[in-house]
C-alpha cells in the first residue's frame, strides 16, 4: 500500500477495505495511546503508591469518564458534520462548519468548567466514595476537570483532521505527549512526592501539549480547515445541525457514562480491594476495547463522507466488513484470555490481594465473549450518528443508563458482585437487538429519502 496514502486514504472512492483499514489502524493506535494517559497513572500510582490511592483513581474515574465521554462525543458530532462537508466538495461550507465548531466549543468548554468548580465533592459524596480516600479522589478529579479545555481542544481539533480523511497525524501527537506523559509521572509521584495530584498535573501537560501539536499541524499542512473572519457569521440552520449532532453525541457519551457513576456507586460499597480491582480490570476492558472503538469511529466518518457524496450502496458494504473485523477480533480475545488476564491484573494493580484478582478475573472472564456483541453495537451506533441520526442512537444510552440503574437498585442488592459482572454484557444484547433494529430501517439503506433527513 502507497505510504501517502495510507496517511490519508480516500474514503469515498478506495478499495473499502484496504480504505478502512488504513484509516482505522491510526485510529486503533490513537486510542490506545490515549488510554495509556489513565493507565500509566493506574499503573505508577498502584507500583509507587498505596493500594488506597489506586481506590482513589477508580473511585474518580468514573467522573472523568463522564467528562471524558461528553468530550469525546461532542467533538465526534461535530466532526461528522464536518465530514459530510467535506464529502459533499464544499469548501465554503466545511469552513463555516469549523468557524461555528470553534465558538460551540468555547462555550461548552466554558460551562463545564464553572459547573464542575460546584459539583465534585458533591458528586464523589453520593457516589458513596470512602472517606478514607475521598480527598485524594477529589484532588484527581479536581486538577483534571479545572484544565477541560485541552481535552476539548484535543477533541475537536483531531476531530476535524479525522473528518478530511487524517487519521494518522492525530496519532503521531498523542504518541508523542504519551511519552511525556509517562516521564512526567515519573518525576512528579516518585520524585517530587506529588501523590496522585501529581498524575492530574501530568495527564493534563501531556494533553495540552498534544493539542497544541495538533493546532500547528493545521495551520501549516490543513488549511482547508482554517476559517477565515467571513466565515464567522451565524446561520440557524447550520449552527442547529452542528449543536443537535454535537450534543446528541455528547449526551449519549454521557448517558453512557451516567450509568456507571450509577454502578460505580455500587461498587464502592464492596470496600477498597474491590474498587481496585474494578479499576484495574477496567483498564484492561478499556485497552482490548479499542479496536472494536476504533471501528466505530471510522464507521461514522466513512459514513458521513460517503453519505455526502450520495453512495449509500458502498456505506452498506463498508459496515458489513467493519462487523466482521470486530467479530474476528472478540474471537481472538475469547481465545487467548485464559493466559493473559491474572497476569495483566496484577501488573497493573501491582497486588497480590485475593480479593482483588478474584474479582477482576471473574468481571474479564465473563464480559469477553460478549465482545461478539458489543462490536456490532459500535459500529452500527456510530454508523447511525453518521447517517445524520440524532434521536436514534441515543436510545440505545437510555436503555444502558436504566440498565445499570435496574442492576444497582435490585439485582446487585441481590446476588453481590456479580450483578455487577453480569450487568454490562447483559445489557449490551438488548442495545444491540435495538440498534440493529433501527439500523436496518434507515431510508438510506432502503432506497427511501435521503438520511441527510434526520428522523422525526
């Protein structure tokens, strides 16, 4: 495959499958890079720390996910509209799309932060989190949260790269402040005695500086991205598309994340060793989870550039390759976990405790083989948002936050940890039945109206 265009492959006229590949293996990567920001400080703080400042991280982690979801989907919804754009050919427009991306940005960027200033100790308090831990917790939460707007940036900026077909330099930045974020770790838990405020510090750095990288990328090699001051105007219709994708996607992010805040407070009650052990199974289910991530994301751009040029018969075949990819890759897990789990546990854990290992092994022994499922509920989501779909996707992250609500309030009442084991995966059948559903149906992949028509 030509180099050049493994940088940036052409979505819309490429071989699907060589197309998808290379825009997604970029993607994969950048993923795990930026799951290396949490676990190099799960890691470290387990290692150097105490097993309590580990609790500290996970019993906060849900709460950055919360932010780290609403990001992440806001930043993606914006994208994709961006992308249409920039499959339709026009240049005007995908400019006003970024002008108006700019300024939603700000203002999103800015509520978060003031809000948060009022609603984390809060937060950490009905999530049941321990006492004994909680001031280290909030001091995590609190550093990260207070410098949201690098995340944001981030978020959008690669986004914007990502909807012109760019995977690949997002990547080279995220690789690069990933090793700073490690050294810088290092320096400020080991060396100067930071404890786990220390590791905020770092995260934050090591994402500014990616941000930064990404912003001087465009200025001198994507131009076609940067707005000029005629472009700033406002227009309802535009501005109503972009807000009602962002915020459709930042709230099912949310939505998603909601549940397991609503979880986590479960898990909180079972004591120290298995909130660690939830934390480090989670880093490992978060790291094995990328490519079926990384297949949904690029199902929602080589949707929305291929719906912009009017060829719905290739978004059919490309998501039908995108499931068989994720199947493949649940059937590789499911056949190599019996000799990877434990190991990685302690590793990054860095305990023996019993309780801690029984437990994480039993949550990764038996969320596994649901991977079959949960990779076609990725790809057929994200392929939906791509299809212009605002209201549909989002039932899908109402099914799951009343899932983990129903598990939370009854069945892990009930039977212990393992409502909380069985709760994911069981919930993750019904979502996927439901996104299938829809899916199916849409009027893009029928013959019917054009799905730049959102549903009603």
């Amino acid at each position: 495959m030509n180099f050049r265009r493994f940088l940036r492959p052409d979505l819309i006229n490429g071989n699907i499958l060589s197309s998808l590949v290379s825009f997604t293996f970029p993607l994969l990567v950048s993923l795990v890079f930026q799951q290396l920001y949490n676990a190099v400080d799960a890691v470290i703080v387990g290692n150097f720390l105490k097993e309590s400042s580990l609790a500290a991280i996970g019993s906060s982690a849900v709460l950055f996910e919360l932010l780290v979801g609403f990001g992440n989907g806001f930043g993606n919804g914006l994208s994709i509209v961006a992308a249409r754009a920039f499959g339709s050919g026009d240049e005007k427009k995908l400019k006003k799309v970024v002008a108006s991306s700019l300024a939603l940005t700000f203002l999103v960027t800015l509520f978060i932060t003031v809000v948060s200033r009022f609603t984390l100790m809060k937060a950490l308090t009905l999530l049941g989190t321990p006492e004994e831990i909680k001031d280290e917790a909030f001091s995590y939460i609190n550093t990260v949260t207070l410098f949201v707007c690098v995340l944001f940036a981030f978020n959008l900026l690669s986004g914007l790269l990502r909807a012109i077909g760019n995977s690949f330099m997002p990547l080279v930045f995220l690789i690069v402040s990933s090793i700073m974020n490690i050294f810088l770790d290092l320096l400020f838990i080991t060396k100067i005695g930071m404890g786990i405020k220390g590791a905020a510090i770092a995260t934050v750095i090591a994402q500014g500086f990616s941000a930064v990288l990404c912003l001087l990328y465009i200025l001198k090699k994507a131009r076609i991205l940067l707005p000029s001051k005629r472009h700033f105007t406002f227009e309802r219709r535009l501005m109503s598309d972009l807000f009602a994708q962002g915020f459709s996607m930042a709230l099912m992010g949310a939505l998603v994340s909601s549940g397991t805040v609503v979880l986590q407070s479960a898990i909180n009650g079972f004591g120290k060793f298995v909130i660690a052990g939830h934390i480090a199974a989670r880093k490992i289910f978060s790291i094995v989870n990328i490519p079926l991530i990384a297949l949904g994301t690029a199902s929602s751009t080589f949707v929305s550039q291929n719906l912009g040029a009017g060829k719905t018969d290739r978004i059919k075949k490309g998501i039908s390759i995108s499931v068989l990819i994720g199947i493949v890759w649940a059937l590789f897990l499911i056949a190599s976990m019996k000799f990877t789990i434990r190991p990685l546990l302690m590793f990054i854990s860095g305990s023996t405790n019993e309780t801690l290992l029984e437990y994480g092994t039993n949550y990764m022994y038996f969320c596994i083989p649901f991977f079959l499922v949960l990779g076609t509920l990725f790809i057929t989501r994200n392929s939906l948002q791509g299809l212009g779909s605002k209201v549909l996707p989002l039932i899908s992250s109402i099914i799951e936050l009343v899932g983990k609500i129903f598990f939370t309030a009854v069945i892990v009442k009930r039977i212990g940890l393992w409502g909380i084991i069985i709760c994911e995966p069981l919930i993750w059948i019904v979502m996927t039945a439901q996104l299938l559903f829809v899916f199916v149906r849409h009027p893009a992949l029928r013959g019917g109206k054009s799905a730049r028509i959102e549903e009603a």
